[in-house]
C-alpha cells in the first residue's frame, strides 16, 4: 500500500460517492487506497483510507476541529443556539479539549453502562414482537418492520419522549442525518428540509426539558437536565445540541447498523443461519458488520498544526477526509476483507471511531444489533431477500431505504 503523495482532482474524488456505487463502494474504494494511502486533494486536504493512517488521524492531537464561530444577532437562527459570547455552541463530538472533555464528561454521566444495561429487557421485547411480526406476515419490509423502529423506540424511551410523538421524533432524525454530508457532497434540496426538523426538534426539547426540570423522571432527558461535576451543568443550548445528537447517532447509526447486517446475513450462503440456531454467533456478528460495511463511512478533522500523515505533510488548518469504510477494510489488519464472515475473530475497525472521540452510544448500538439477529436467527432462519434492496441517497450514514424480506 502506497503513503507515497499523489495528486488527485476533486471531481474523481467526488466520484467515488455517486449514485452509481452507492450498492458497492468498495472495489473503488479498495482501488484508492492501494493507489495511495493518504490521497492529496486540492485545496490543502486529504483523502485518508489505510486504517493505520485513518488511526494516525483519530487520535492524534494534532487533529481536532476548528474553532466554533461568532454569529452575530442579526445572524442567529432558532436552529442554532449560541452561548453568552455569542459562539455557536457544538455538541462534545464537534470540540476539541478542554471543551470536549468538560461536555463529554457532564453527558458521560447520564450514559453509564448500567443505564444501558437495564434496556435490555425492553429491547429484547421490542425484538421478539417486531421479528415475530415479520414471521408471521412472510414478506415485509425488514427495515420498516424492524431495522427503523425498533432503534426510534429504544432512543425515546431512554429519552422518555412521549409515545405519540415517536413518529415525528423519527422524522426529525431522517431530514436532520441527510444533511451530514460535507459540503461537497450536500445536494441542495436536503439542506432546508433538515433546518425545518433541526428548529421544530430545538424548540420540542425546549418545552419538554422545562417539563423535566419542574418534574424529573427516571429517563435520560431529567438525568442531562440535572447532570452535574462540580456544581458545572449543562447551559440550555448544550443540552439542545447533545440531544440533537443523540437522535441522530442513536437512530440512524443503529438502524443502518442492523439493516446492512442483515443485507450482508441474507447474501451470505447460509443467510441468517449462519449465526446459528441460538444465535450464538450475533455478538461476533455485529462486530463484522461494523468492520464489513460501516454505518459511517467517513468523518473529517481539521489539523491544528502543521503535522504528517503517513508520508503527506498536512499543515496547519488542512483537512483529513477520513474514509472509515475503506480503512475498515485494509487487508494489512484482515485477512480476505471483502469477504463477510460472521464468525471471523473480532478484530479492529473504525466504525465508533478512535481516541477521544470514540462513541459514547457504542455499548447501546452493540447491545440493539446483538439482540436483533439473535431473534432473527432464532425465529426466522430461513429469512431471504424478495428483492433489491434500495439504498438511502447518503454518504457519511450508509443505510438502507428498504430491504424486501420473506421467509
């Protein structure tokens, strides 16, 4: 595998996320990065697909993200809440130290492994009820049946977001996913649609976490509200943008996380089978479908100084394009890596990411995908695919339109 620089032109980047290759990116992808490891691309970034590079970038200091800008009041959106100086304020996944540390601390704690733990009942429920439907019906839809409301349930309820307001809180989390692809990539027609969702969601949240603060619950919503270190809370518009985030990457990531596990399960010669009749093979599972075709499939940094990726000097405010679904399958750190293989030993990929940053909705993300195919490989193993699956117009959240099952 080549670090060697090359030039590249943006319009054969760009290439490499058309509608054409949305149902297999990955022979173009695998072409990139033995043509070079760190792509050089016009403009000061680059394009990074080995995993050791992707790694480098992740956790490395010298990446981060840029300062969050001053609005102006005239320039303010209800979408968009500021803090005191008039700084956008960014969930912790968009800051750097000590910003990130002091936010990701206040949500870590309303995010323990035992708040996830005590879903597993309720999630096992919701499995067992939407596979037994899908069943029952022998045809259906897997991801409106299954891979899109069993994610929108178990995120509302940990918010504890009324029942009847589920389908509009899944709503939001679609328009507002659609519009977190770079810029170079964002079709215009999706960016005010996500604003609507991103305002009506902002001003839900508002009036329900006042109703939290007079009246806290058990759910996770009164714990953010009343997080606390060292007398630090949350302000209102880091609570909104935290939120904000939580519903997407609970959602979407998970759902897209189930429905290309099952894609993959259904392609592979002994389908949902092949995790065996208890299932047993569902944790390994998950972790294959992450490294095999990623929810995510990129993210950015910024550098904050001058700094090299493999053999690409980066300077300071450069970019580094990290492409997670090419770096997840580097043939330095798997062996065969376009095969899917739901028994492969568990080994390292890039989906929840890497260093400060990685995932904090991980434990739940994992412990949803476990439960899922285990009750697919124990009520439905002969599940098979009754059509072409039909792929969301997405870059960075790769995930499933619709995928046509029957038994």
């Amino acid at each position: 595998m080549s670090t060697t620089p090359v030039e590249n032109d943006l319009s054969t980047f760009i290439g490499l996320f058309g509608a054409e290759r949305r149902p297999d990116p990955y022979p173009d992808y695998r072409r990139w990065r033995e043509r070079a490891a760190v792509a050089v691309l016009p403009g000061g970034m680059v394009a990074v697909s080995g995993l050791a590079e992707a790694t480098q970038v992740l956790r490395d200091s010298a990446f981060g993200h840029p300062d969050p800008e001053f609005l102006a009041p005239e320039d303010r959106r209800p979408d968009e809440p500021v803090d005191e100086r008039g700084r956008v304020v960014r969930s912790f996944l968009g800051l750097n130290p000590p910003d990130h540390t002091r936010l990701r601390r206040l949500v870590s704690k309303a995010f323990t492994p035992r708040t996830v733990e005590r879903l597993t009942p309720r999630i096992e429920e919701l499995a067992a009820t939407m596979v037994g439907r899908i069943a029952e019906a022998g045809e259906a839809d897997l991801m409106a049946e299954l891979a899109a409301p069993l994610p929108v349930e178990v995120i509302s309820e940990l918010l504890g977001v009324p029942l009847d307001d589920r389908e509009r809180f899944a709503a939001w989390s679609h328009a507002m996913a659609r519009a977190l692809d770079p810029d170079f990539l964002l079709a215009p027609e999706v960016r005010e649609p996500a604003v609507r969702a991103r305002q009506e969601f902002v001003a839900y949240f508002r009036e329900l976490a006042a109703v939290r603060r007079r009246d806290p619950g058990e759910d996770l919503l009164s714990t953010l509200v009343t997080a606390a270190d060292d007398g630090d809370r949350l302000s209102e518009g880091e609570l909104l943008v935290t939120l904000t985030l939580l519903l997407t990457a609970g959602h979407e990531t998970t759902t897209n996380l189930i429905g290309n596990g099952v894609l993959a399960l259904l392609r592979h010669p002994d389908g949902v089978g092949a995790l065996g009749p208890g299932g047993e093979l569902a944790e390994g599972a998950v972790e294959e479908v992450l490294r095999y075709d990623s929810p995510v499939q990129l993210t950015m940094r910024t550098a904050l100084r001058d700094t090299v990726v493999g053999d690409v000097a980066v300077a300071e405010g450069g970019q580094a394009i990290v492409l997670i679904g090419a770096a997840n399958r580097d043939p330095a750190v798997s062996a065969d890596p376009d095969v899917f293989d739901p028994s492969r030993e568990p080994g390292r990929h890039l989906a929840f990411g890497q260093g400060i940053h990685f995932c904090l909705g991980a434990p739940l993300a994992r412990l949803e995908g476990r439960v899922v195919f285990r009750e697919l490989a124990r009520r439905v193993p002969q599940l098979r695919l009754a059509g072409e699956p039909r792929w969301n117009p997405t870059t960075t959240l790769r995930g499933l339109a619709a995928l046509p099952v029957t038994r």
